[in-house]
C-alpha cells in the first residue's frame, strides 16, 4: 500500500505541462500560430533538440510522481503508518542504483574501491591494498581477467536491443506517415530514409537511436557496475545525475510561471497608457534592477529557513522541506528576471499603441481593455514566446551557480549545482575525484546545449523580421 504524496513543485510541474497541452491544441486550430512551429520542426536541429528535451521531460515527470510506502504493521491496530522516507517513480524504476551504495568513493565502472585500506587477513597479517566493491562487479570472480569481456558482452547486448528498437520505432514512423499520406508503409519508410518528408523523420529516429542506445547501454551496464563512479559516502554518481534532472526543469519552467505576469501586464500597460502608468513601472523594475540579485535571493532564503526552523510541525518530510526551498527559489528568481522582458513588451507596445488599426479601434469606441487583449498581445506574443526559450537555458545555469555558492536548493536535494559544489573540494584530493563534476557537467551540457538549439528555431521561426528574410 502507497499513500500518494503532493509536492507544490509536483502540482505546478503538472499544471504547466495542461498549459502546454492546451496551447499545442490551440495552435493547431490557429493558421497563424501553426505555420511557425511547422517551420519550426522542419529544422533538423530543431527536431533534434526537441527529441532530447522530450527525454529530459520523461524523466523529469517520472521524478514528480511522489508516494509513501507503508510499514509494516507489527501491532494489532488498524492504523496504518507511512514511511518517512518520499520515493518516485524513477527510485522505483531505477531501485537498486538508489540502494546499492558502498562504503566511500569508487570511479566509474571501477570493481574495488578508490583508495587503499588495511585489510585484516585470517593468519593475523595486515596488508594495505584496494577492498572489492560490495556492488560494482560483485559477480565477476577475477575482475582483472573477466572485466574486458563482461563489458563487451553487455555492450554487444545493448547494441542488439537498440538495433530491434530502432525497427520496430521506424516501422512505426512509417505506419504513421501511412495513414497521413494515404501510402503503402513500405513506400512511407523509404521515404524517411531518403529524407523525402517534410518533417525530418529521420533526424529524428537517428536521434530517438541514439537515446534508445544510451538507454540500454545504461540499462545494462548500471545493474552491475556504477557507471560514474560513487561519491564520499558511497552513493551511486548517476544516480544523483538523473535525480538533478527534476530539479533542473523545475527551475527553468516554474520560475517562467513566475515571470510571466508580472512582465506581460506591466509591459503592455506602461507601454500602451504611457503618462504616469509609464513612470510608475519604469520606476519600479529600475528600483529591482538595481537591487543585487544574489543578495535578494540569499535573504530570501535565510528568512525562509528561518521559518522552516520555527515551523517543523508543518513539514512532515525532509523531502517537503526542501521543496518549499525550492518553491520559493523559483518565486525569488521569477520576481527578479522579469524587468527584461517588461522593457521589451514596454517598447513593442509604445510602437503598436502608434499603428493606425489601433487608432482606429480606439475611435470606434473600443475599449482599452479589448485593444490590449485583441490587438496588441497577440502581436507582442512572438517577443514573449522567444524571451521565455532563451531564459530556460539561463534558468538552468543560474541554479548551479546559486547552489555554488549556498544559496540555492537544499543541500539535502539532488542537483547540479549541489554536485558541482561539492566536487569543488573533491578535485582538491590526492588522487582526484573527478567523476561527478564530469556526470554533472555533462548532463547539464546536453540539457542547454539542446535548449539553446530549440530557442534559436523558435526565434528564427517567430521574429517577423526574420521570417521576411
């Protein structure tokens, strides 16, 4: 029996993938709205970012789907009692990478561990040597001699599932462009291998390949070895990498919710009533900006912990601890990055306030309420849709360097800032410790990278400028 747990992270991580649900619906009934994203899945690139966003987001909602264990009963009443402990549904599905923990550090597919220690033998001698992992290649009887062949024969396993998976993903592919183009499926999957499509179905099925190859080589390869190496205390380095991911996303699109309003609201209304409107609210985001971001944030946070402190009773779990930490982060972050995009929606609607169909709807008697939601919102979207894309990435990147310096999530959280600061005094030791600020970097990497990629379709798709040319 589970008892299902509800993060604030969990219910608005959820609420804004409805968001984006409903606005895939609605563009596909608006012309206007469905031409760019056409022309934005065209892009090769842009495929290809989109296919290992989706994997990121996969991951990441696996990891907001929170629940309770019961205990046992061990007393004759009806009651039942829950664990403290708040797992996911990606600590199910990755269970014995959060379990099989050894006794300190370990690098990557590594059988013994990382330094020496005296190993006590049964005749009273004592020698000073490297103790076999208790999990990383427990099953190989000499890891000097069957190592290099383990690894082959899980890779070739690998290899082989990816090769079925990847027929049986095209065969789909080709079932699907079937039904659309009215043709044969074998015709349709000729047509992806030459390219003949609109869409580039076969970026995109070399890059689902090449996530589904990652899958099963980590499938393989992590039941039995720790594939990045394990940190101070023994717990597995991928695993805490893809726990990061969550974290990740939930700064990148919460703090969006955030922004969003403030910006598109002030924006619009300085731009459009001008007067002493205008003056308020360039008043207020100079004020903001001149205003160090990092010490808002960092007293944000100590009021907060200090409230956490006082309030325990209202905390069950760690887990809920740290997530209001969390929460009030994204809150922090969004009511401090929105004067950027206020000054470019402020500007836009100074220019459209002047058009001559604006002026003429305001002599027709139209309200100015309908002439800010019928006419220039829907032209300023475009700026707000770009905005949104680019600040992801940077979202990303500022929670690494917040968590650096002590001021980010809790450190009792999985992130890349939290493993990237404490790597920080692991690359100080004699030998180095080099495996997690690499898993983390590399993780965060691909994440932006692809973000980035994204963005700069979505832009070349959206400006009106850039789409003339």
């Amino acid at each position: 029996m589970i008892m299902p747990v509800v993060l604030w992270t969990d219910a608005l991580v959820f609420l804004l993938v409805g968001v984006v649900l409903f606005f895939i619906l609605y563009a596909r009934r608006k012309p206007h709205l469905r031409a760019p994203w056409q022309h934005v899945m065209s892009g090769r690139l842009a495929s290809a970012s989109i296919v290992i966003l989706l994997a990121y987001v996969v991951i990441g909602l696996l990891d907001s789907l929170h629940y309770r264990k019961a205990l046992e009963n061990v007393s004759d009443s009806e009651e039942v009692h829950y664990a403290v402990e708040v797992l996911s549904v990606l600590d199910y599905l990755v269970g014995p990478l959060r379990t099989r923990t050894e006794k300190t550090y370990s690098s990557p597919f590594a059988t013994h561990l990382y330094a020496k220690e005296t190993i006590q033998h049964p005749d009273g001698s004592q020698t000073r040597e490297y103790p076999r992992l208790a999990y990383g290649g427990r099953h190989l009887a000499d890891p000097e001699v069957d190592f290099a062949g383990d690894i082959l024969v899980r890779v070739a396993t690998a290899a082989l599932q990816t090769a079925l998976a990847c027929g049986l993903i095209l065969v789909l592919m080709g079932v699907w462009l079937a039904r659309r183009s009215l043709s044969s499926v074998g015709s349709a999957i000729r047509d992806i291998l030459a390219r003949r499509t609109r869409i580039p179905l076969l970026v995109i099925w070399v890059t689902l390949g090449m996530l589904v190859l990652l899958f099963f080589l980590a499938l393989n390869l992590s039941m039995a070895y720790h594939v990045f190496g394990t940190d101070k205390v023994g717990q597995d380095v991928f695993y805490q990498t893809l726990k990061s991911i969550r974290t990740g996303l939930v700064i990148g699109t919460l703090t969006t919710l955030v922004m969003l309003p403030f910006a598109i609201l002030m924006g619009i209304l300085a731009g459009y009533a001008r007067g002493w409107i205008d003056d308020l609210i360039q008043y207020i985001y100079t004020t903001l900006n001149s205003i160090p971001g990092v010490l808002l944030i960092a007293a944000a946070i100590l009021m907060l912990q200090v409230y956490v402190a006082n309030h325990p009773e209202k905390f069950e779990t760690a887990l809920e601890r740290a997530d209001i930490r969390l929460l009030f982060l994204c809150i922090i972050l969004g009511i401090t990055s929105w004067t950027g995009l206020c000054r470019l929606l402020r500007g836009e609607s100074l220019k459209l306030r002047e058009s001559e169909y604006i002026k003429a709807a305001v002599s027709l008697g139209v309200s100015h309420a309908k002439v800010i939601t019928k006419h220039i919102l829907p032209n300023v979207m475009h700026i707000v849709l770009i905005t949104v894309v680019l600040d992801f990435s940077g979202l990303v990147l500022a929670e690494a360097v917040l968590s650096y310096v002590g001021v980010g999530v809790d450190p009792t959280m999985n992130s890349w800032g939290n493993m990237i600061n404490s790597a920080r005094l692991e690359m100080a030791r004699e030998p180095v410790v080099w495996w997690s600020l690499l898993s983390a970097f590399l993780f965060m990497f691909t994440l932006v990278l692809a973000a980035n990629l994204f963005s700069d379709a979505v832009r070349d798709a959206f400006d009106p400028r850039l789409r003339q040319r």
